[in-house]
C-alpha cells in the first residue's frame, strides 16, 4: 500500500507522526508527501522543509502568496506522480484542500483530510466546498462528525493523539530540575507560538507580561520549550526577560530526546502562559493550569472576529464545556490582563484541573491510541471504496 501524506505545521505532524505509526503496525506500507521531523522519523522524507506552510494569518501569507502556490502545484504533481492508494491531507486546509482540488481534477483517487474544520467557530459553509473534494474526514473532537456527515462526506471520531502521549515521571521532572538549576522554584512555561511571526509579535507581550508576574512572585523560574527553527529568534527575544528563562530547544539531541526534555518541562510547570492552539491539550494532558493570549495583524483580527460563532478558541474549554482556561486575545492580549490571570491560576487552579482531566476523558484517554484508531478509519475507508 502507498499513502502519500501532507502536514504543513507543528501540530500537524504530530497527528501525521501517529497515523503513520498506526498504518505501520496495521499493514505494509509507504509513505511519500511533506511532513516535518516526527513523520520523517516513521519513515517519511519530505519533499520540501514543511516550515515553508507554517503561515498564520490572512495578511501574513500575502508576501508568501506566489512561492505557497507553487509549493501547491508542486505537490498535487508529486502526488499524482506516486500513484498513491490514499492521500491523507492533515489541517492547513488553505494549504493541503487546493492541493486536492488539483489532483482531484485529474484522477479519482480517495482523500482523507486529517481534522474537521471548525465549522462549528466560522465559517459553516467550508463543510460544502470541502465535501467537493474530500470523501473521508477524521475528527479530533467528539461532537464534530454530525457537521461533516451532514455536508456529505464519511466523517470518523479518533480522539487526539496527545491523550495517549507519555507523560513525564516524577523522576525525570526533578532530573529536569536539577539539570536546569530550577531546584524546588515554582516554574512558568511560556510558549509563544511555533512560527516566526507569532514569536515576533507575542514575544515582546508576553515579556512585558512576565516582568509583572516576576515583580509579584520574585521566585518565579521561566522556562521556555521552542523549536530548531526558533531557537535563535527565542535566545535574541529573552535577553531582557527576568525569571533566568531556561531555553529548551533541539540543538544537539535527538528527536527522542528533545521530546523527554519538553515533555519535563511542561510537567514541572506550575504554570503556562501559551499562545492559542492544539498546546493547550498538551498542556491539559501534562495536568499544567495555562493561560491562553493570542494576537494577529489587526485586519486578520478584524475580519475574523466578524467570522466567529463562540465565545472561546480554547480548545479545553470547547471540549470540556467550561470556560475554566482564562483567554486573552485580539484587543485583551495586554501585558496587564495576562499577568493578572497567570497569577490568578497560580493562586487558584482547582477548576482547571477539574476541567482538564474531563477534556482528556472525551478525547479518548484510557482507549485505544488514537493514532491507531485514525489508522483504522483509513484503512475501513478504503474498503469501502
């Protein structure tokens, strides 16, 4: 069997990763398309850096319009060219839905799209025009599957992969500890975003953020996982930043061992202040009270926010049906409001925790993983014709 198989950010590739290892184990296959280096590591060699689609943002992918659409043609001929059995697109819908619609042009081969979009937040027709091109939809999110059905398309629930992730053990937390000079000091995670331009634009807030919260809590440690590809912009962002911010990056190690060493982190973590996005699973999983802040240019915010059909883009709080995740976005993505929820967490984070362990029971915790589970869906498609 050929997959050939397309995520074009961070958290794409996580899923992709794990679907991978699912198809692995359920039958023989392989795989071609563009992925980052957790599916490179199941097998995968990418046809271009998939950095190049991490683009957030309306304005934002303008400079990169004409270089984005070549990227598209490139890989819609890649893919026809495989002559693969299955076509498994993951998120980036902007990116991966054009380049079904060219193959889908030419040759009918099955498409599988890797997360429902969020037609239940904006922009409810997308189901329609997706069901154009698309024949199967795996959902992360148990109440998803009604909407896509409904728009024509198979639509199967798989759960989230981070609700099987390994977490850190005690040990290997306070071997993080001692490794990084935390000793027993209360620690804030601070996690800007895995692209450039959110780094850039949510560095100097959520810095201006921390000098509040390290003026109320002098003891407060920072600690910051980020990726190979941001590591530099990171070290250059917190020059000034109090908290002796610890910079957890990739440098040298392994994949394996970089993941141990976040995965530390985010459980030594009192407390995260995160920018919008699948982390704050992780960080539910990890059982870290969060904080969410999120901005954009303010024409993308804008036009979204006449697009929105819910109060909250935190994923813990849609799936748990609470609103225990403080957010601060758009206009309340201010240093003053986001130090006084951090420090309103720290003080009290009971209804987090509540919320976070009901969002990790709904996504499947405790079943079979659902990498293996979205493996399944792929293969039952198929059969199906």
């Amino acid at each position: 069997m050929k997959a050939f198989i397309i995520a074009g950010e961070a958290s794409g590739d996580v899923l992709g990763a794990a679907l991978m290892s699912g198809l692995k184990s359920l039958t023989n296959i392989e795989f071609l398309g563009v992925g980052g280096p957790q599916m490179e590591a199941e097998g995968l060699s990418s046809l271009f850096p998939m950095e190049e689609l991490s683009v957030m943002g309306i304005v934002e992918i303008l400079p990169k319009y004409f270089h984005l659409k070549r990227r598209i043609r490139e890989t819609a001929e890649a893919a026809l060219a495989a002559d693969p059995d299955v076509i498994i697109s993951i998120d980036s819908p902007d990116f991966c839905l054009r380049v079904a619609r060219l193959v889908k042009a030419r040759r009918d081969v099955r498409m599988v799209h890797y997360v429902a979009p969020s037609v239940w937040a904006w922009r409810p027709k997308r189901a329609v025009k997706m069901a154009s091109v698309i024949d199967q939809v795996l959902a992360l999110l148990p109440f998803e599957p009604p909407y896509m059905r409904a728009a024509g398309m198979d639509c199967d629930f798989v759960g989230h992969p981070v609700v099987g992730a390994p977490q850190a053990s005690a040990a290997e937390v306070a071997s993080f500890r001692a490794r990084h000079g935390l000793a027993d000091a209360p620690v804030l995670l601070v996690l800007p975003g895995s692209r450039g331009g959110e780094v850039a634009r949510l560095g100097p807030i959520f810095g201006a953020a921390i000098r509040e919260i390290l003026r109320q809590k002098p003891d407060l440690r920072v600690v910051l996982p980020t990726t190979a590809t941001r590591a530099e912009q990171v070290r250059a962002l917190v020059t000034d930043w109090p908290g002796q911010p610890v910079i957890v990056a990739p440098n040298d190690m392994k994949n394996a061992a970089y993941e141990a060493e976040k995965k530390s982190a985010f459980s030594a973590a009192d407390v995260a202040l995160a920018a919008s996005g699948t982390v704050s699973l992780e960080l539910a999983a990890a059982a870290t009270p969060m904080v969410i802040a999120y901005d954009v240019n303010w024409i993308t915010r804008e036009i979204i926010r006449r697009m929105l059909r819910i109060d909250t883009l935190t994923l813990v709080n849609l799936v748990s049906e609470t609103r225990a995740v403080p957010e601060f976005n758009g206009e309340r993505c201010r240093p003053d409001l986001i130090a006084g929820g951090v420090l309103a967490v720290l003080d009290a984070p009971e209804a987090q925790n509540e919320a976070m362990a009901l969002t990790m029971s709904r996504l499947g915790r405790g079943g079979e993983a659902p990498g293996l589970r979205a493996a399944r869906a792929v293969l039952n498609g198929l059969s199906r014709g």
